[in-house]
C-alpha cells in the first residue's frame, strides 16, 4: 500500500497520541493541535483512514490505529529514528538539529536503505534522544518511562531518554552533560515543583521542574 506523506503524519501523530493518553481514543482537537491543521481537515482525514482499515473512530472515544494502522506507524517511527542516528553518527548533525532532518527523510527512503542503515549502525535500538527504535518485526525495546521529577533523593539512575526535543533545551541539556546514557544522582528535590539537583560526573547540577519532568530514566 503506498501511502501519502499526509496519511503517514496522521497515522504517526495518532499513534503518538493514543501512547500517550495509554490506549484511549485521540481526539480530533488534539490531532489538530499537534498537526497545526483545522480540525475539519481532520475529520476528513480520519474518515478517510477509517475507510482504509487503518484507523476506528467513534464520536465520543476518539481515533484509535487499527492492528494495521500500528504496523504502518511502527515502520515509520522506525525510518525516522534510524535516520536520526545516522544523521549524527555518519553524517556529523548535533542531536538537536537531526529531528527536522529525519522528518524530511523518513517518507522517502527504501526499505534496502533502511536495512542498510540499520546494518551499517549494527542495528541499534534507541535513536540519539534516547527513544526506542521499533524492530524490523514492530517490537518496540525497553523504554525509560519515569521522569526524573519521580526519583527519590539519593537514587542512582541512568538518564533515558529525553522526550522535549526542542533544539534549544537540547543544546542547553548536552552543556550540562546530561545526554541519553549519562549516570546520575539525585541530590535534593524542592517542593511545589521546584528544581531537582543531580550530580553528573562529580559536579551538582540544578534543573529546572519544567526540563526535568522531560527527562526519563532508568534504573542505573
């Protein structure tokens, strides 16, 4: 099935979604919201991928991706991710300048290329923002899921991922060292949404709540 770029956005962004509302159907004002298009333009887009077989949509539940809308979504996700990590370990792009890239990219490549991506990075599993990169087969490896925000003074952890991939946080996140695979401690916590303070590499370092709740991690 050759699919548009517009239907494969849509079927990534519901996708997207439908993880992070944990499985219930995405409204189409929250799709409108995420693709910047009006959301009769989204409406018609869902009864479109409805009458594919992609996508189920009741009026008051939401869009879900059928067993066949996932499978699609996984492929891409996947194009995009290896492309991430190719850009910055072949081609020398920062992490924060590889997402507009790969966004460009990843409706465009074979699936050869993809495998000779995949091959040429030995097959890794998890892009340079630390997000897992489907298998060949749609598995999905080990995801980081708690924020630091949730870690207890004290804990050793591993920074997992980093799910705000604004290329300005970005920036300011690799000064302070903290980049996907770094070792941390949790050193004090403020109340009431206040700063978290780490120590990377033997030096304290003071977070922000609204850039440490996008940071995830996992136990080191």
């Amino acid at each position: 099935m050759v699919l548009s770029q517009a239907v494969e956005d849509y079927i990534k962004t519901i996708y997207t979604l439908e993880l992070e509302s944990e499985g219930e159907g995405v409204s189409t004002t929250k799709i409108a919201e995420v693709l910047e298009v009006s959301s009769a333009s989204v409406t018609n887009m869902i009864k479109k991928l409805a009458k594919m077989g992609l996508v189920r949509y009741e009026s008051y539940y939401g869009a879900t991706l059928t067993d066949s809308g996932k499978k699609i979504a996984l492929e891409i996700i996947r194009h995009h991710r290896l492309l991430e990590l190719y850009l910055k370990e072949v081609m020398g792009y920062s992490w924060d300048e590889v997402h507009d890239e790969a966004e460009k990219l990843e409706h465009h490549i074979s699936e050869r290329f993809e495998d000779k991506i995949a091959e040429l990075l030995n097959h890794p599993t998890h892009d340079p923002h630390g997000d897992p990169i489907p298998s060949k087969e749609g598995i999905m490896p080990e995801i980081a899921t708690e924020p630091l925000t949730d870690a207890d003074v004290g804990e050793q952890l591993m920074l997992g991922r980093v799910t705000n991939q604004e290329p300005e946080l970005l920036r300011y996140l690799e000064t302070k060292g903290l980049i996907p695979g770094i070792e941390l401690e949790v050193i004090e916590k403020a109340p009431f949404k206040g700063p978290v303070t780490v120590k990377v590499d033997g030096e304290e370092q003071v977070i922000g709540y609204e850039v440490a709740v996008n940071l995830y991690m996992m136990k080191g």
